[in-house]
C-alpha cells in the first residue's frame, strides 16, 4: 500500500485506501502535504481553508499578503464589503462576545446581559475571574460553545480604570518586555499584557475541558477582547496554539500593541488574526512605536466617529492610512472612541465604567 507521504496532490492522497477499502490518509490543505489520517496534524487540520501559502494546497488563495487560513468573506448585505478580512456581521457577532464581558458577572454567567447576549447564542458557558499578578486589577474570561459559527469562543473583558493606567503603560515599558515563546525566542511581548493573560490561563484550560467535553471534536478556539482584553487574546490564541494544539483565530477592537515586530510575524504565521480599530482611539496607539512595539495584522479601520463605513488595511500591522492616520495630526486621543465600537458601546448593558483601557 502506498504511503501517504509519497502522495502530492489532494486526489492522490484521499484516494489511498486500506484493505477495507477506508481511506488512510487526509490532506492538510494548509501545508499542502498527505498524512495519516488518525495522525495529529490530520485531526487538527481544517477541512476547508481560504488562504494557504503552500504550493497545491486546495485553498481558495496563495498570497504573502494572508496568513494561512485566513478568509474572504462576503458580508451578504452589501458587496463593497468583498474584500479580504471579516463581514460586518461577523465582526458585529464578536463585538457582542467582547462587550458582553463589561456587563454585570452574574449575568454573564447566566448568559442574560441584555443586547450583547441576546445577539449571540453560547452554550456550556463557563467564567473566570482573577486579579492579575502585576497590576492588582481583576481580569475576566468566559469560555463556551458559539452555535452560530460551530467553535468555541474565549472572551475577555477590558479593564475598569482611568487614563493614567495608559500612562503606566508609557512609563513601564522597557521593564515589561519578556520573551515567553520558546518556539519565538527572539519575540518579545508587553509584559504586562502577558501576565494579564497568565493570571487567568489555568481556569481557562480548565474550562476549555469542560466546553469541550460537552462538544467533543470541536478543537477551534476563536479569541475575542476589547481594549486591554484584546492584547489577551492575542497572547491566549499564540500560547494555546504553540502550547496546546488548538487551531485559535483572533477577533479584538481596540487593543494596544502587544509586542514587537518578531511577535507580530510570529502571530501572522501562526493565529489569523483581525484587529478592528474606531476613528481617533487612543489606546491602539500604545504602547508607541518608538518603544519597538509592533500591531498584528490585519487591521480593519472603521474611520469616521459615527457610521459602518470601513476599511481592510494593507496587512502590514502598521499601515499609516488606517488607525495611523490620526498620529499625523496628533488627534489620537479619544477615549469615546475607545468606548463605541460598530455604533455600540460598553455601556449598554450597564456598565459603570467611565474609561476602559
């Protein structure tokens, strides 16, 4: 029989069989490569893809430009929303998961917190809550089952504070780089935003478990946050992803940038990501540049104050006609903006926060 190795095309891979005639091998449209089919990569392949950078893969694209299995997606409602990058429903859909978190914890947990719950529909939902290791502030998760889209989601919350923790921020950088990837040694991260991440890791797993064992087969994880969440979730999809073996993808609005320019490449290869930023938001414009911190990609810019006209960006993380624009006419100052995101804001189910970074 031959071996799944020696196949080089999707047909020639699917069509070796064993001698019942059952198929032994998957295609990992990825990697464009054959695998046994109980094989680890097989089961953590997925069964359709849009992008891969693999000669032959079976995906829909081969660019430099998207990181594999990233998508194009249609919105349905209106095509000059064709372009690569989320529908506005989608990205509506994980808004809702991430401003959900900002409302009160027992309605969370009940999953009955007005709009935001209303909007999507989670089972199995599990929640932690932790005050961080460094920054004495409590940080919130909920894990659960997304019947929508078919995979489990982990959502994290903002924080309720004020302006001057952005300054902390501005004044602690250099102290809070670490290089916690062993995969990515040379990939530094804020460290603050990483630790904010390792405060609650253990329930999340743990809750991870639970989701899944009242959903068995499901291994994608889609990460969501708002503000200081968003930072979280890149740091959770990187770690679940290189640690674990879950395939994460990453949906966040408003986040800061979480490391340098290594880790921006590092998460472009790994974790499809989608950074959604509103206007003249201050916080995705910390921590600065100039202290070598880098955006993931790619970034989907929503430029006036008010309305659901948006932008793809270039890809790069950076691009200067996006959420840039503003750093040239020193108007990246808007807390409001931070606070409204897709014409919703945080307070609609109640919350008291005044400032969330």
């Amino acid at each position: 029989m031959p071996s799944c190795s020696d196949a080089i095309n999707p047909v020639g891979c699917l069509g070796i069989n064993n001698t019942a005639g059952t198929p032994t091998c998957a295609w990992l449209m990825l990697s464009g490569s054959c695998a046994r089919a109980s094989s680890t990569e097989a089961m953590n392949s997925p069964a359709t893809c849009c992008s891969s950078q693999a000669e032959g893969s079976g995906c829909e694209h081969q660019s430099a430009e998207l990181a594999d299995w990233m998508c194009s997606v249609p919105s349905g409602q209106n095509d000059r929303h064709r372009q690569s990058g989320l529908s506005l429903d989608e990205m509506e859909h994980n808004l809702h998961l991430a401003f959900a978190l900002y409302c009160p914890e027992s309605e969370v947990r009940q999953w009955n917190c007005g709009v935001h719950c209303d909007a999507v529909s989670l089972s199995t939902v599990q929640y932690s809550t932790k005050i961080g290791f460094t920054d004495n502030i409590e940080h919130a998760a909920v894990v659960a089952y997304d019947s929508t889209l078919g995979d489990i989601i982990l959502s994290f919350k903002g924080t309720d504070n004020d302006a001057a923790f952005i300054e902390n921020w501005m004044t602690n950088l250099n102290v809070l780089k670490k290089h916690p990837l062993s995969q990515y040694p040379d990939a530094s991260v804020h460290g603050g935003f990483w630790d904010a991440w390792l405060s609650l890791k253990n329930e999340v797993l743990a809750n991870i478990d639970i989701v899944k064992a009242s959903h068995p087969g499901v291994n994608t994880i889609r990460v969501v946050g708002h503000s200081l969440g968003g930072a979280m979730a890149s740091n959770a999809a990187m770690d679940l992803k290189l640690n674990y073996g879950f395939v994460t993808s990453v949906v966040n609005f408003g986040s800061p940038r979480p490391g340098d320019f290594a880790y921006h490449s590092a998460l472009l290869k790994e974790v499809p990501h989608w950074r959604v930023t509103h206007h003249n938001d201050l916080v995705p414009h910390t921590p600065p540049k100039a202290a070598g911190f880098y955006h993931a990609s790619t970034e989907i810019n929503f430029p006036k104050k008010t309305g659901l006209e948006f932008k793809i960006c270039d890809g790069s993380g950076e691009d200067e006609s996006c959420a840039n624009a503003c750093s040239h006419y020193l108007t990246c100052t808007s807390i409001d903006d931070h606070l409204h995101y897709l014409d919703q804001s945080i307070e609609t189910c109640g919350s008291s926060s005044s400032v969330v970074v």
